[in-house]
C-alpha cells in the first residue's frame, strides 16, 4: 500500500493522475536541493513528472538535472507516496504518484536549465524541517535514519 501524505480526495473532484520521480541526493553532510520560485516558493526534493513512455530512471536523470544541472549515479528506490494536489502550471487537480529514489551527485554539469530553479546545498537535519512538501520531508527523515 502506498500511503497518501496530505488531504484526502475531495469525492465530487476529477483528478489525473501524474507519475513523478524525487531524489535524495547526499554529499557529506549536506543533500542537494531545489528551491523553485515558480508558481510559488518551495524547497523541494530535486525531480518531477515521468513523461508519457519515459523509463522512471530515465526521468529521474532528466529531472535532476534540469532541476540542478548535475548528473547523478548508483540510484536506488527508497519507496513511494502518493498526494492530491492543485497543480498551477498545468491547471489541473492530480493524484501524484511520487517515487523517491537515493542517488549519488557526481558532477555539476551546468547552471540548472530549467527556469525558476536554483539548486540549495543544505544540512540534511535541516532539510527535514525546511522542506516544503511532507512526502519529501517524510522520505529524508526515513533515509536519516537508516544504519
């Protein structure tokens, strides 16, 4: 069962449902982070929606990097959750089935392509606080508290 983090579905609303992949990205210390500012402010775990016959690992490479301009390596599942939410840049209600994914940084490629985002390195006992969606919160405090 894939637990929903948030509100429940509202019965009378019409929701799409839109796959997404996240990631967990460690340095050290520190986890690399997103702060988009774009249609609102949010730090947020780096990655997003699976495009229409897109592998999800496929995704998950593209996002990070359109996200923070790095490349990353060696991902691996650390689960999943599921939230109902508005999104503003598409103007629909979605179910996101969000898969969060641990993956090592290698390299800073580029400046991050995609507008509105500017990857964030912070500590990743603050992070857990400072994270704007509790699913992401959820599966950095899980990842924290692993052996």
């Amino acid at each position: 069962m894939i637990p929903r983090i948030g509100a429940p579905p509202t019965r009378s609303r019409r929701y799409v449902l839109r796959r997404g992949v996240y990631a967990v990205l460690p340095l050290g210390k520190n986890l690399l982070l997103t702060f988009q500012t774009a249609p609102f402010d949010e730090l947020q775990l780096p990655g997003g929606g699976v495009e229409a016959g897109e592998p999800p690992l496929h995704a998950l490479h593209r996002e990070v990097f359109e996200e923070t301009g790095w490349k990353i390596a060696s991902p691996r599942r650390l689960g999943a959750f599921r939230r109902f939410t508005f999104m503003p840049e598409y103007e629909i209600w979605a179910e996101k089935l969000c898969e969060v994914f641990v993956a090592r940084p290698v390299r800073c490629l580029a400046e991050a392509p995609e507008e509105y985002h500017t990857p964030v390195w912070m500590g990743a006992d603050l992070a857990v606080r400072e994270l704007g969606n509790a699913g992401d919160r959820m599966f950095v405090a899980r990842y924290l508290a692993r052996p």
